[in-house]
C-alpha cells in the first residue's frame, strides 16, 4: 500500500506527519527507498505480513531537510526511529548519481544543499 503524507506539522523536537490512512499496526522497517520517477522518498512500514510505502513527495523534501534531527511521528502513533539515518544514507546514494535520473539528482541536491 502506498501512503502518501499529506500534512505535515513542526514542533520544537519533532517532524509530525499525516497521512489519510490508518498507521495503527504498523511498523517501521528501517529502510528507504526511492521513487524517482514520481519525486519521493518511499520510507518502509511493516504489519507482519506485507510492507506499505509511507512516501514523502518533493513537497515534503524542504521540511524535512529544515528540522534534520529532529523526531519524526507519524499519525501521533508511530515514530520512526531510524528515519534520519535511513535518509542520510539515501541522499549520500543519490548525489552526483545519475542512475536515479538526471533531473531528480538535480532536485534533491538542490533541495537537500548536497554541492
């Protein structure tokens, strides 16, 4: 399943996220992926039988490069204890890699300040 964060709020020590769907049950699984073709970052959710894509589309990207370190919550519920470092890894993946597509390593390098 594919859940979009739609909201997002900042607070003193967190990045709060809101999606339209339910994240009871849900766990994160401690990986990130790309989805290059639709500009977001796709973090891994787990409910013990099939896994969900919490995605941050190119929206989101700024917010999150502003409150680095902070934690992130998802739906008050579900905090993503290893989001920063899954992030981190990725973008140190994605910059001066044109695997991912020329214009998307353009747009997080620039949104991310990775030159």
């Amino acid at each position: 399943m594919r859940i979009y964060v739609n909201e997002i709020k900042i607070t003193d020590d967190s990045i709060r996220c809101y999606t339209e769907e339910p994240t009871e049950g849900l766990t994160e699984a401690g990986q990130m992926l790309v989805d290059s073709d639709n500009y977001a970052f796709a973090y891994i959710l787990d409910d013990g039988q099939s896994y969900s894509y919490l995605l941050f589309v190119q929206e989101t990207w700024s917010m999150l490069h502003n409150n680095k370190g902070k934690k992130v919550i998802v739906n008050d519920d579900l905090k993503l204890e290893h989001f920063d470092e899954e992030l981190s890894y990725i973008l140190d993946n994605i910059e001066g890699n044109s695997n991912y597509g020329k214009e998307f390593v353009s747009a997080v390098e620039e949104t991310f300040e990775l030159n």
